[in-house]
C-alpha cells in the first residue's frame, strides 16, 4: 500500500485501491495463470485503480495532474525500500497518539484487519475503526508529509518507531488472536525494516538492541510449535533446531557499557538462546537485568517477568512472593499473570491453586494455541502427575 499513498497522498483511497486489486487478482489469477511477479501486479493495478479514480474525480484534477507528474520524476520503482520506511514514519508522526501509531502501522505496514488490531488492544473492534479513522484525518489535515526525516530530525523521531516496531515484531512471534502462535510475515517484516533504521544510523545502540533482541527470539522459531501447532513449552524444546551462528551475530551487538531498554532485554534473550537447558540457565543474572531494566523503562510487565525469573532463580515460593506485590498495579486481564501463578503453584504441589490460576488464564487468552496448552496444564493438575515445564511468560 505504501507506493499508492505515496503518489496520491490519500490513505483512504490507497486502502480502497489496494483492496480492488485483491479482488480483482482473485478473479483474474485462477483463469490467467498467477503472474511472474504477483507483487508488482498488484501494485501495478492499485496504482492503475488510483490514477482512474483521481481522473474520474473533478474535483481531485489538480491532484491527478500533480501525482502524474511525480510518477513521471520519480525514478526510484513503485515497490522501492524506503516506501515502507516513509510509511513507518509517517504511521509513527509524534502528532499522533502512541495508540494511533501502533494500530496505523500494524494496519498499514503489517497488514493486520481491523479485528486483529482491536484484539491486540483489547478494545472493541467499532472503537478501533474509529481510532484509525482518527489517525488518518489527522495526517490529512496535518499535511504530514510522507518520508523519512531529514538525519538532523530522525534521533527524535526514533523511540516512537522502535516501539511501534518492537510491538509488531511481538504480534508476529506470538499473536495475540487466531489459530496460529505466530505471523511470521509480520516478525520478518519487523526485523527487515529494523535493519533498515540500523543502515540510516549505524551506530546507535538501541537500533542494534532492538535487532539483536528480534534476532535472538526468531533464531528460536524452529522449535516453538509442533506439528499440531501446539506450543512446545522451552524445557522441551529441541535446541539443536536453533540458529545458532545467527544467535552468535545477534548477541555480538549487545553493549551493556550504557544500556538502554532494548539492549537490556536483548542481554536477557541471550540468556537463553545460550544455555543448554532451562536448567542451565543463569536465571539470576536475568533477575539482576530485570532489576536494571526497571530503572530504565519501570512497568508492570518488567516487573511481571522479574518475578518469573526469581521463581526460577530462588524457588516457586520466592516468585509466588513477588508475583503477589503485583496485584493491582495494572495487569488486570493480563493473560501471564494468572499463567504465571498458576505454574508457580503446580511446581509448589498445589494443584488446586494451581488450577483456579489456569482456569482464570484460560478465559483470558485469545490465541487458540494459548488455550491448547493452557488446558493441557489444567488436566496436568487436575489429575496428572506434577511434571516441570517452562513459565508460559515470554522471556
């Protein structure tokens, strides 16, 4: 979509565009046979779509005349690289709400419906249509332009955008909704277009964070389903199935000389990606990370996953401890909260505890591979023999 709101400048429009060339190659592939270059055709016909639109549209003639004219200019072709870019950070202008350039770029950039978006938010599917709608009258009305800052503007521009990328990259390893545990389309495009803002800017740390901490989850991708789909818990994980000469490059970029957030929690991921068993795991360094990563960027979901890597550090006990200074401070409907209790009771031997935690996590998730596991552990504790396994928080 980004090459169409680049020549028109309407979102709406490129939207509608992008759309009708969906429809149109679901009515025309399965008799002409699918293109050499199915992505080119699409934008091709969109771009076609838009152009007969602005045309058509009296009271759009200026502007048809004025996108002809830049297609005539510009030589770069209709699918170049920074059009994603210019798309991110338009999608992450700081005029818009965080909220707003979450939902845009996962819309715009990603690819997600509507319905998937609201999910992820846990809002109505009407307040997230609403919210987009939002978003793009104010680029409209702004006139925000479509392109990536001038290098004297981008340093200020770039938490919003590692953010907003950071919660793609996480959409895409470990959906919110549907039957999947992950989009993988999503992940790859988060982790493309971060190595893209590390070419702008070689040398800042928090873009070699960011990556390295993608890098270092993605490595693992091998080993975290099985063939049913269902989550491999990591203590059961096939480690061998791990990239690790991609995990080596990814932990090469780690600096903890003056770490910020995404360093921090890259630092933490290469915790794991390097032991050989969760056993091995040195689960209190990762407690003492946390601790430094709480001082950098203070939230409940740092403080959630510090007392899941004391539990493992210290006992279940000590973890249970931390976990109840928890409550009330704003994880209220957070699925790895209770998931988190839940599997610090059973490894206790209170089974029933255990399976009130799980069943209160189970009306919480909306991942159908979630809800698989999640009642795999409820029968576990329901009448099963207590067996180890892995916290089900993201580390």
């Amino acid at each position: 979509m980004a090459p169409i709101i680049r020549l028109t400048s309407d979102w709406d429009l490129a939207e509608e565009c992008a759309q009708d060339a969906f429809v149109k190659a679901w009515e025309r592939w399965p008799i002409d046979g699918v293109p050499d270059r199915p992505s080119a055709w699409l934008i091709t016909t969109a771009r076609n779509r838009a152009l007969d639109r602005l045309r058509r549209a009296s009271v759009e003639a200026r502007k048809y005349e004025e996108a002809l004219s830049l297609e005539t200019r510009d030589e770069r072709p209709a699918s170049s690289a920074d059009d994603q870019l210019s798309l991110v950070f338009t999608c992450c202008h700081p005029a818009l709400s965080m909220e707003a350039r979450v939902a845009l770029t996962l819309r715009s950039v990603g690819g997600l419906t509507t319905a998937e978006i609201a999910r992820a938010f846990l809002v109505a599917e009407r307040t997230m249509v609403q919210r987009l709608f939002r978003a793009r009258r104010k680029i409209r009305e702004a006139a925000i332009p479509f392109r990536v800052p001038s290098r004297d503007h981008l340093a200020d521009r770039l938490d919003g955008v590692l953010a907003v990328l950071y919660l793609v990259f996480n959409e895409g390893y470990h959906s919110t909704g549907g039957p999947e545990v992950s989009r993988l389309d999503l992940s790859e495009e988060a982790i493309r277009l971060t190595s893209q803002l590390r070419d702008l800017l070689p040398d800042h740390s928090e873009i070699e964070g960011l990556l390295a901490l993608m890098e270092l989850h993605d490595a693992r991708r091998a080993s975290r389903v099985d063939a049913a789909g269902d989550l491999i818990p990591l203590d059961e994980q096939d480690r061998s199935l791990w990239d690790h000469q991609r995990i080596a490059r990814a932990t090469s970029r780690i600096d903890l000389v003056q770490p910020g957030r995404y360093q921090l929690e890259a630092a933490i991921a290469a915790q794991h990606a390097v032991a050989a068993s969760v056993d091995d795991t040195d689960w209190s360094s990762i407690a003492r990370l946390y601790d430094q990563l709480r001082s950098v960027t203070p939230s409940p979901i740092v403080d959630l996953n510090r007392a899941v890597a004391i539990g493992m550090a210290d006992g279940p006990a000590h973890g249970l401890h931390a976990l109840d200074a928890l409550d009330g401070v704003g994880l209220n409907g957070y699925l790895y909260l209770p998931a988190a209790r839940a599997d610090m009771q059973r490894r206790l031997g209170r089974l029933p505890e255990a399976a009130s935690a799980y069943q209160e996590a189970l009306r919480l998730a909306t991942n159908e591979a979630d809800k698989r596991f999640l009642e795999r552990r409820l029968r576990e504790v329901s009448g099963d023999p207590v067996a180890g396994g892995e916290p089900p928080v993201q580390e």
